[in-house]
C-alpha cells in the first residue's frame, strides 16, 4: 500500500541540508505514477506491499529547532534506510523495513 521515492546517490557537493543516499524523499499509495526523473540512478522507489503510507511517515520527519540559522545546518530527515542493505530491493515487508532504519 506504500512506495518510497528513496534516494540513491549522495550529493556532488556535500551540503547539510541535502538529502544523502537512503533517505526517503516521499512516500506514496501503491501504483503511484512517479515522474520521468523520480527514477535510477538518483533514486529508487520500493514497494511496501500491505503496509498504508501513514504508518511510515515518520520516515519522513525533519529535525526541528526555533533558530533558522541552527536549522540550516541539520539533516532534512531524522531517519534512513542503510543503503547497502536495500540498494537492490524493489518491495519488502515492513519488518525488513523496519530493521534496516537507522537514526542519521
């Protein structure tokens, strides 16, 4: 019932606020139509099947802070998925899943 847009390559240019390889850029229902660019090598889309798309959210979380200027220098998500352990995989079940997040 969920895909996750994952990314697949760290940036050119090393950036705090850029998303680095494993970190879910969005989470969709299944069969969402991904765009042209939403696709290898920048990124992977795995499917996980049974699971509905609110109960992974938390993939999506950023860091908070009130300073704008602290906030400029914290990751743009909290979670992500160990890459070399998922890098091939195109769906997979929530408990697989949920042991391959790790804290960024």
């Amino acid at each position: 019932m969920a895909e996750l847009l994952v990314m697949a390559q760290d940036p050119p240019i090393p950036h705090p606020r850029a998303f680095t390889k494993g970190m879910v850029v969005d989470i969709k229902d299944d069969g969402h139509k991904w765009g042209a660019e939403e696709k290898p090598p920048l990124f992977r889309v795995i499917k996980v099947p049974g699971v509905p798309k609110e109960e992974l959210r938390f993939l999506l979380d950023s860091p908070e802070d009130p300073d704008p200027n602290v906030v400029e220098s914290l990751p743009p998500r909290l979670k992500k998925l160990e890459w070399d352990s998922i890098k091939y995989v195109s769906s997979i079940n929530k408990a697989s899943l949920i042991s391959k997040i790790k804290d960024v």
